[in-house]
C-alpha cells in the first residue's frame, strides 16, 4: 500500500488527467474528451514548450475506463 501511495504522490498530474478525461467523457461524450486532452497539451506544448505523452496515455486511461463501464452495463 505505501508503494502505491508514492506513486500516487510522484503522479498526481497523471491522475488529474485520468480523473478529468473520464468525467468529461461521462458529462460532454468521448469526442469531447479526446478534443480537450489533446488541445491541453498543444497548450502546453506552445506555452511550457513541453509535450507529454504520459498525460495524452492518463487522458486515454481515463477514457478507456468510461468506456469499459458504458460497455458492462
């Protein structure tokens, strides 16, 4: 469990991103989702002159899982 804790810690961003893309997958639909992930790191992209991937994967998690729970209803 401490592991998973640190983890947690050190990926907070990672975890934003996963939250935000299944709530907005839930709210607005998926397209919506993949439109706002993408545009956020365009965003940082041009702002922070960083793209990350591993945000753009948390942002697919996220939807994945929305995904997962429309399909097992």
């Amino acid at each position: 469990m401490n592991r998973i804790y640190e983890w947690m810690l050190k990926n907070v961003d990672k975890l934003l991103h996963l939250t935000v893309s299944y709530m907005l997958a839930s709210l607005f639909g998926v397209w919506i989702a993949v439109i706002a992930g993408i545009a956020k790191e365009v965003y940082d992209q041009v702002k922070y002159k960083g793209w990350s991937w591993g945000d753009l994967i948390a942002d697919g998690l996220g939807i994945a899982i929305y995904c997962l729970g429309v399909i097992i209803k």
